[in-house]
C-alpha cells in the first residue's frame, strides 16, 4: 500500500507538472487479479481498485493499519464499473453488476472480489474511511439511486448523478459516495465548481475512450492547476481545492468523500467568473 502524505495550497502553487501527478493522480488501479491501494493522509482515505480475473482477491490486512483485519476500525464503500462480480463479507455474497455499490461497515473482517467472467472482468473501485460505529452492510443498484437530472445541452455540462452512500441513502459514519455520468456533447463535470474544507474527495474517472482525456482542474479557486487523466484513473482532491473539468468527449466518474461532515449538499460554489 503506497502512502502519501498531505500537501498545503504553499506546496502546491511550486509544484511542476510531474511533483502534481506524483502527488495527487492515482494510476494503475485496475490490474488483473490485484489489488491495489494508496493510502492518502488527506481524512486518512484509502483509495483502491481491483480487477479479479482469473480468481477471486482478497482485502488484505496491510501492516501499515496496526489493525486485526482491515475494516477493524474502518468502513469501506464498493463500485463495479467493470462486469458482473460478487463481493462476499464475512459469508455473505452481494451480486454487484455494472455501477452497482456496496458499503460494508466497520468490524467485517473477511472480504473478497470475484468476477462471473474472465472475459468481462468486474472492476471495483474502493474508497476507505476510519469509522467510529457500525452501520449495516448494504448493497444499492443503480437502479435504486434515485438519479438526478442537472445541466444544460448548453453548457455542456447535461450529466445524470446517482447518490449511493450519503445521509438519505445507505448509512455510514462520514463516507458519502455515488457517480456522475454525462450525456453524449457534454464534458464539463461539477459545474459550478466548488470547495468543501469539511471533506475531501477522491474522482475516479471511467469510461473514456482510450484517445481521449480529461483536464482535471484543481488547486486554490484563484491560483488553478490541472492534471491531464486517462480512463481509470483517480485523483485526490484536497478539501482546500477546487475540483472540476471537461473532458474531450464524455465519461463517467466516481465521487468519493471522507470528512467531518458527510452531508452531500455541504460545499461552497465557486463562481467561475472568479477562478483564475
């Protein structure tokens, strides 16, 4: 499990285009029949993916945790945006088919990643929280998600956004968790952009055709930076950053949050007339 530690808006505003992707882009992180996890002190998340293939993949217990098992004293919610797979906890086995999640509470001490198809793998992405309570594990299709409707063909911006882990929805001590996926001519994501110094956030960006990008804006709403991301890719967005972006066509992503307050509507817009 790769650490990495925070960084202030001072550091960042040095940063070249390399120390920006070393710090905040997270790649690689679906790779056959592994897992992969890093470990941000940004609310102390664990960002993770993995693609089982062949067999099933177990949570690991990483020595870095000091702990029995790995949700001893955490919470984790779970994504397919891959084939049809099953997660099974603690005996249980939940059917998770594309862009179905799963949160699974703290004390669940055995979890493991299976795919129906070698040939059309489930691809899970992970985020991880410290909890202080155990809530029930649950598992929410898409179809559940109650979807939202926002943007303008206009703008560019037409999205549909499914809310999974948040205060209406499956419970959790601080993780709040869901997905955007924008309409064919829209590119722009989070519009308007904004801040939230309560929570950080975590995108992971999919479905993005292997010619294209997106430029992933971050950094102090008045001194930008951007990252330019592939397909499957993640980022880790600091509480102090604004995040948002357009792509070269359009895409899906995951949004993923830990802090001290899990309300999904909490954050403080950013008129984008004022960013620089």
């Amino acid at each position: 499990m790769e650490i990495r530690f925070q960084s202030s808006p001072r550091e960042v505003k040095e940063m070249n285009t390399q120390e920006l992707r070393d710090n905040f882009l997270v790649q690689h992180l679906m790779q056959a029949n592994q897992i992969q996890l890093v470990y941000s002190h940004f609310d102390r998340v664990i960002v993770g993916g993995v693609m089982p293939v062949s067999n099933p993949v177990l949570l690991p217990n990483e020595a870095e945790l000091r702990a029995d098992f790995f949700l001893e004293r955490r919470e984790i919610g779970i994504i397919n945006v891959g084939g049809a797979g099953k997660v099974e906890a603690d005996g249980v086995e939940y059917d998770l088919h594309k862009l179905d999640a799963l949160y699974l509470g703290k004390g669940t001490r055995s979890v493991s990643f299976s795919s129906a198809s070698a040939d059309q793998p489930a691809q899970y992405f992970l985020l991880s929280a410290p909890a202080h309570h155990t809530y029930p594990n649950r598992r929410m299709q898409k179809e559940e998600a109650a979807p939202v409707h926002l943007g303008e063909k206009a703008t560019s911006n037409e999205r549909t956004i499914y809310k999974y882990i948040h205060q209406e929805g499956i419970q959790s001590c601080q993780l709040v968790m869901g997905l955007t996926v924008l309409k064919e001519g829209s590119v722009w994501n989070s519009v308007p952009p904004h801040t939230h110094t309560r929570r950080m956030e975590v995108y992971f960006y999919f479905d993005l055709p292997e010619a294209h990008r997106v430029f992933h804006l971050m950094g102090e709403p008045q001194e930008t930076r951007h990252i330019v991301m592939a397909n499957q890719e993640a980022v880790i967005s600091p509480p102090w950053s604004v995040h948002c972006g357009p792509g070269t066509t359009n895409y899906g992503f995951i949004w993923a949050m830990a802090g001290e307050n899990y309300t999904f509507t909490d954050m403080d817009p950013v008129p984008i007339a004022t960013m620089q």
